[in-house]
C-alpha cells in the first residue's frame, strides 16, 4: 500500500498542479495543496534554474526555432559584435601594457600585435567608429524606405517616425545604462571592486587605471550617489551637453551621450532632405556633407550620415534584386568583386591607425598619413591629446563598411555564423557589462594570478607589496591566461543575462508603450 501511494504521488507531482484524479489518489484537501506549493516553488526554481543558464545552452530546453532566417542587413549585427568584442579586449588590456596603443616602428616598437591588421584585435577606438556608421544605418532603414518612391512621401509616416524615433532612442540607450549604474552600485557595496580601492594605482596595473565610483557607507547611500551619477550622465551631459560635468561609473560609456545627440542631429537632417529629389540628396547632399563634416572635426556626425548613405544604397541594392528576382549581390561582376576586395582592405588598414604616434619614423605607412591630416585633428606627438587617428580611423571605417556592403560571400561566413550573430545581439549587454567585470572579477584575477606565480610579492625590507623585475614574459602569460579564461567568459555570460533580464525587456516595454502614448 505504501508504494502505490509513493507511486501515485510521483505520477501526480509530474502530471502537474490542479490535474488529480480522486479515484487513484483519495487524499486530503491540505495534502492536495501542498503538492501545489511543492510543484509551483519547483516550477519557479527551474525556471530561474533555466534564466540563469547562458542563451544559447538555455535554447536547447525551450521551444526557440534556431532556424530562423537572417535579415538581408544580419551582416552589420555581425560587425557589431565582433566590433564590441575587440572593444573589450582592449579595455582589458591596455591598463596592463601601455604599448598596444603604438604601432610597430621597427626600433622601439616590434611587437607583432602591433602590426597593422593584426592590431585590430585589441584596438578599441576604431570600432566605436563602426558602431557609429551601423547607428546611422539602422536608425534610418524605415525612412529610407518611406521616401523612396516615385510619387509623393507619405509625410504623415515619416514625421510619425521620426518624432517616436527621437524620444525611443533617448529611452532605448539609457534604460539599460540606468540599470547597469544600479548594478555597479551594488557591486560596490558589496565589496566586489576593492582589489583596486578607490583613488589608489597599485604598481600590478602598469598602464592607465580607469575611474570607478567611492564606496560610500551603506547601500542606501551607494544607490544615492548612483543616482545623481546617472542625473550627470543622461541629463546634464546628454541634453544640456555640460562638458564641464563628470561621471564616475563606467567612464567607458562616454559614447552613448554622443550616440544621442548625433541620433537627433541625424534625425533633423533627415526631415530637412526628404522633400529633396532623391538623386540629388543621395549623390550630392549626402556625400558633400559627410566629407565637409569630417574635414572640419565633426567626425561623429559625418558617421551617423555616412550610415544614412548606406542605408540608402542598400536599398538600391534590395530593390535591384526584388526587380531581377536574383539573390542580391550575386550577379557582381569581377572587377567589382576586386573593388570592393581592396576597399575592404584599405578599410582594414586605416583602422588599424594608432591613437599615439611614436617619434620613429618607421610605422608602416602611418608616419606618413599624419602629415596628411586636417588641421582640426592636430598631432601631439606621441601624447594622449593626439587626434590625427580619429580623422583616419573614421576614413577607414566607412571605407570598411562601403566595400562590405558589396561582398555577400564575406558577410556569410564571417558576419552571419552563429557565434559572431551571438555577439551581435548582446553587443550592448557586452558594452554596458564588460567594465563592471573587468574591475571586478578580472582585477581579483589578475593579482591573486601574480601573487600564486610569485611575480607580486610583499618585501619585509619595505614593508609593500611589489613586482618582481624580471618577470615581464611571465606578467603577460598571467595577465593573458586570466582574461581569456575568466573575465572573457564571465563577462559574455553575465552579458547575455543583462540581455534577458534588462535590453530585451526594455526593447518590449517600448514596443507597449509606444501605443499608449500616441495620439
């Protein structure tokens, strides 16, 4: 008797709450409802069993089609990723060896990672040049679709697009910011980022340390300073542009205030062009203000245009193929092919121009391009204020992007597999997340690594804690090996349950809200 009850217990804890049948189980109402508790806290547990697993492990126990058909555009989700990929490289570099930022000059730089192409890896500030062009491509898709007809635009959507667009934007870039703030305060609270205190450089760290927030007494106060943090950086900063105002959290996130003011300057270029006879806005408006814009500074600007421009000639592309009923890009010729193949790797090259310019004349080519520079991007010679790379490095990224557009072989096997689409979807998860993690985790990685091989030692003599000289090859092996095996990894996975938890549902509550709001 006792194991068909046990028996029918089971058959009913798996059957599910609510589905008894009184005639195989003659139990109690009290019993009954403890059985519903038991299997309503087990569903919870396994459904945050099943959050907290990484997206694509969770994906094989859920119902999500990973069938799904890419977008012709599935390409730039690519570049994104692998973009915000190299830019967390090197912030997780470049504080432990300062020369990553020169190039390879033959004399005091012969470094093979410092090589054009190969620099790529872990140079970060190109890419931000990219994720400005694909801003610009995406944020003007369904306007360029609008006006793209014969007759008259139906001006009714478009400045119905524009207008959502504007306050969308503001709300898309700093939902998440705000709740990556929130985290960062808890973290702090919680001691997670005192391997480097607050306003200290230990000698461990040889290159630039980067800003965090004080540990204030209690969460409460934490949260408090976290607050009037965000205020500075998405109010005062963002829509009042008070330059002279500064922010602690995650001085990484400088390129979101500047994402939305070129948005909206974006956004009124826009509805002062449509009206315009297409070819004249396209061939003409379009490219005179992209190079008369980075000619004189606005490099940011003349990016965000520059992705306008190529949204437009994608759509001439789409349409060319929807016309010849022929997958696009396919029927190329050679010589075209070639075009695009060198553009690509002028691209290439031009990205990979450093943001310090040492003072020996060897540097690939580099030297060279300097002197060409507008006078708006002075040289400093070799010191931070340098801003000759922000001309070339633009150059390049467009140029990059213009040829890839024309290259559908290399978008699918470099830009649309599965693992760079992965980055591509929480690239902004990946940018908001990376920095709590590296001055968390990968701090504490890094020096309990130096101290278990003995390059990080405490002198009695001195009474400090101190490096080892000597010990170069071995602080890079220690330095390398903890990122690549644990701060690279935590970091993607607490990205992509940022992602879940905070990016998609922001992207969702807009979607809801957006109804309510309009007239």
């Amino acid at each position: 008797m006792e194991n068909r009850w046990q028996r029918q217990s089971e058959d009913t804890l798996l059957r599910g709450a609510g589905e008894y049948d009184e005639e195989d189980l003659d139990l109690g109402y009290s019993t009954q409802q403890k059985f519903r508790v038991i299997h309503r806290i087990r569903s919870i547990l396994s459904k945050v069993a099943l959050f907290l697993l990484p997206s694509f492990v969770s994906s094989y126990f859920t119902d999500t089609d990973s069938t799904e058909k890419l977008a012709p555009t599935a390409w730039l989700d690519g570049l994104r990723g692998i973009a915000c990929v190299c830019v967390v490289v090197h912030h997780n570099m470049y504080e432990y060896f300062k020369a990553l930022e020169n190039p390879y000059d033959g004399v005091n730089n012969t470094h093979l990672i410092q090589l054009p192409f190969i620099k790529l890896i872990h140079h970060g500030p190109p890419m931000v040049k990219i994720f400005f062009i694909i801003s610009g491509f995406v944020l003007t898709v369904k306007a360029v679709r609008l006006t793209r007809v014969s007759g008259p635009i139906d001006g009714s959507a478009l400045i119905g697009n524009i207008c959502s667009s504007i306050w969308k934007r503001y709300l898309r870039l700093y939902i998440p910011c705000a709740a990556g703030f929130i985290l960062c305060a808890f973290m702090i609270s919680a001691g997670m980022m005192e391997a480097v205190p607050w306003k200290t450089h230990p000698k461990w760290v040889k290159g630039p340390l980067e800003r965090r927030p004080p540990a204030k007494g209690n969460i409460l106060q934490q949260l408090v300073y976290a607050f009037w943090d965000f205020y500075v950086f998405a109010v005062d900063l963002t829509l009042f542009n008070i330059s002279e105002r500064n922010y602690s959290t995650d001085g990484h996130l400088w390129t979101i205030p500047v994402e939305f003011n070129k948005s909206i300057q974006l956004f009124l270029f826009v509805a002062g062009s449509c009206m315009l006879e297409r070819r004249l806005r396209v061939y003409v408006l379009l490219p005179a203000s992209c190079c008369i814009l980075l000619y004189r500074g606005s490099w940011g600007l003349s990016l965000f245009l520059f992705g306008y421009f190529l949204a437009e000639l994608n759509s001439d592309l789409l349409a060319a193929a929807a016309a010849s009923d022929t997958p696009t890009n396919k029927s190329i010729s050679l010589p075209k092919k070639a075009l695009h193949i060198t553009m690509g790797i002028i691209g290439l090259y031009l990205i990979s121009y450093p943001r310090k310019m040492p003072t020996a004349e060897y540097t690939t080519g580099f030297k060279f391009l300097a002197h060409l520079t507008p006078p708006k991007y002075p040289l400093a010679h070799g010191k931070r204020p340098d801003a000759t790379h922000e001309f070339w490095q633009s150059v390049g990224a467009m140029i990059l992007i213009w040829g890839l557009m024309y290259l559908p072989r290399v978008q699918n096997v470099m830009l649309c597999n599965k693992v760079v689409q992965y980055f591509g979807r929480i690239s902004f998860a990946l940018y908001i997340m990376h920095a709590h993690i590296q001055h968390s985790l990968g701090y504490w990685t890094v020096v309990n690594l130096l101290k278990f091989v003995g390059v990080w030692r405490y002198d009695m003599t001195s009474k400090n804690w101190d490096l080892v000289p000597g010990h170069d090859q071995r602080y890079s092996i220690v330095v390398m090996m903890g990122f690549f095996f644990v701060t690279f990894p935590m970091t993607v996975y607490w990205a992509d349950v940022f992602w879940r938890a905070v990016d998609l549902q922001s992207v969702r509550f807009l979607r809801w809200l957006e109804p309510k709001v309009k007239r």
